[in-house]
C-alpha cells in the first residue's frame, strides 16, 4: 500500500490544532497513513501541546516562522512517503476523505496533484473561498473556482460533484505525489504564502502531470486563519505573487502583453482604493508592484511553458464575466467550456 504523510503547517494555532487535530487523527488510522504537525516558530505551545496530547503525531520544530513555502519545503524534505498531503491547520476532515483521494489518483495515473472538496466551517452547506470545487485562472492570470467566482460564493447542491482536470487545487487541502513534488523542487520560496499552490500546479502541468479535484472527499474548511482577508499585507502578496506567477508561467509569446494589461487593470484597483479612503491598500499594490520588478531578476522561467496545452483555463475575463452578471455569477453559467 502506498505511503501517505499528512502535513500540517501550524504557526501559533494551537487553538485550531486542539480543535481539528483530533478528528483528524480519528480519520486517518489507515494502514500507510502519517500525521507531522511542522511547527513554524510558534510563540503558543502548539508543539509542546501536540506532543503530549497526540504522541503518535510527529512533530518537526523549526526556530522561525518560514512562510508556508519555505516551512513546507523544509518539512517535506526531512518526511518520506509516496505521497504528501498539504493540510492546514483550520481544516476539518471528514470519514473515508484520504481513502476517496487515494482512489482518485489510482483511477487517473497522470494525475500529479489533487483537493478535495471544499466547503465552509461556518456555514456548512456552502463552497469554501479558497479552492471550493476545484480551481481555474482566466486569461489575465485571476483565480477563480468552481462554487466560488470572486466574491460570490454558492451554495453547494452537488452541482460540481464530478472528478474533473482542473488548473489548480488549493494549499488548504492539496495531495500531490511526493516524486513530483520534489521533482519541481517543491513550493516557490520566493512567494513565502499565498498564490505559491497555482504556480506549483501550473509548472506540475508544464512537467506533464495532471490536477483533479475529487469532491467524494470532503473537508471543511475555516479559512483567513493566519491573514484575514481584509489584511493589506495579503493584498500585496496576492498581487505580488499573481504577477511573479504570470512572469513565470506564461508562454514569451503572451508575456508582454498579459503583464501590460495587468499593470493597467492593477493600478485602477490600486486608484479605486485610494478613492474608497483605503490607503494602506492603495500602498499594498503600488509595493506588489515595485517588489515584482525586483524580483523577478532571480526568477527562473518554467521550461515548457511554449509547448504544453494547460487545463482549466477561461479564455474570458472572470472580473468582466463578474460585472455583467450583476455580481452573482455561477461557474457553470459563466465557464461552461473552460478548457
């Protein structure tokens, strides 16, 4: 039977892991099946209370918080197992959730990368912000998913119940096949957190491999447990990291072109800001932007990135998509033939 690593990257969320980590163990006595809690310079005595409350979870202590990228790619490298899942520590699992993403990925050997579905800790019948039923970018390089267009998040009536190839699954919950993980040389450091989940799908798929969600696995998910939403700092990593994404990724022959229409499209949001009294936000992007051109001098572009057809691509625009349905779009009214 395959190996199977649960990992959960906890910094100072003690009170999640009391909450969550033991259903967790409850769902996860499967034969092959690990749990590591890597602690990422917690200040709150989450390892110390982990160790004694759950002594069969192993715990990994770092002695600074090194983001999500660089604290899971520090972890991943000291764990062996056939297969890694990403799990965060807001997550509530559910029975049979890894024996569903195990058989998943039994009945489609291309796939790389997968998620369950995810749904919402506070209101149970409805789509998670991050990830919901699977991800999806559109042309310009904005995220959306399947339950969940920007803003608008819907209800979930087993609309989306179907496996299906999408362009990114979520770092909420993100299983991925251990050879491939260290094969692409694991998450982008230079993103720390956020965004860091799509480019590593988007350069799994360049390298060949597949990424599904299996929504007969189910978890639910807090969400905002580390930077709140409305948070400037998680503003500008989105920005920063989206445009790092992009100048990664894209094919040379749209990579102009994409970045000019998003440097437009950026500073209107950025002057909308200013406009709404949202200074900080305003100085968020501005410093997303000024970052990006520093960073992306020790960016390596993705091989492949020319040659490789990708799935779970919107050839619209999601936020001009957004706008014409009033702001209450569904997925399957608006991207129908995503690709």
């Amino acid at each position: 039977m395959a190996t199977i690593a649960v990992v959960i990257l906890n910094w100072n969320g003690k009170h999640y892991l009391e909450r969550f980590l033991p259903l967790l163990v409850k769902h996860s006595r499967i034969e092959g099946v690990s749990i590591v809690v890597a602690d990422n310079g917690s200040t709150d005595g989450s390892a110390d209370w982990t160790e004694f409350m759950h002594p069969s979870v192993r715990v990994i202590r770092f002695p600074e918080n090194y983001g999500f990228t660089g604290g899971y790619n520090k972890a991943l490298a000291q764990i062996e197992a056939d297969y890694y899942i990403l799990l965060n520590s807001d997550v509530e699992v559910t029975p049979n959730w890894i024996q569903e993403l195990v058989a998943g990925f039994e009945n489609n050997p291309s796939a790389g990368v997968a998620m369950p579905k995810i749904l919402s800790a506070f209101d149970r019948e409805s789509f998670e912000y991050a990830g919901a039923s699977g991800g999806f970018i559109d042309r310009l390089g904005y995220p959306f998913c399947r339950g969940r267009i920007l803003s608008n998040i819907e209800k979930d009536k087993g609309q989306y119940n179907l496996d299906s190839q999408v362009f990114w699954a979520s770092g909420a919950a993100m299983m991925v096949r251990s050879s491939l993980y260290h094969k692409l040389g694991g998450l982008d450091d230079n993103f720390f957190a956020h965004m860091e989940e799509i480019d590593f799908c988007w350069r799994a798929q360049l390298s060949g491999s597949e990424v599904w969600v299996f929504p007969s696995s189910v978890v639910y998910h807090v969400g905002g447990g580390t930077l709140p939403n409305n948070s400037p700092k998680k503003l500008y990593l989105n920005y920063r990291n989206n445009l790092l994404m992009l100048y990664k990724n894209l094919p040379q022959r749209r990579l102009r072109s994409v970045l000019f229409t998003r440097k437009l499209s950026d500073g209107l949001s950025a002057v909308i800001y200013l406009l709404q009294g949202k200074k900080s936000f305003f100085m968020a992007v501005w410093r997303a932007h000024m970052d990006f051109y520093k960073m992306k001098k020790k960016v390596v572009r993705t091989e492949g990135a020319d040659s490789v057809s990708l799935k779970g691509v919107f050839k619209g625009l999601i936020v001009l998509s957004f706008l014409l349905n009033r702001g209450k779009p569904r997925f399957i009214e608006i991207a129908p033939d995503v690709e």
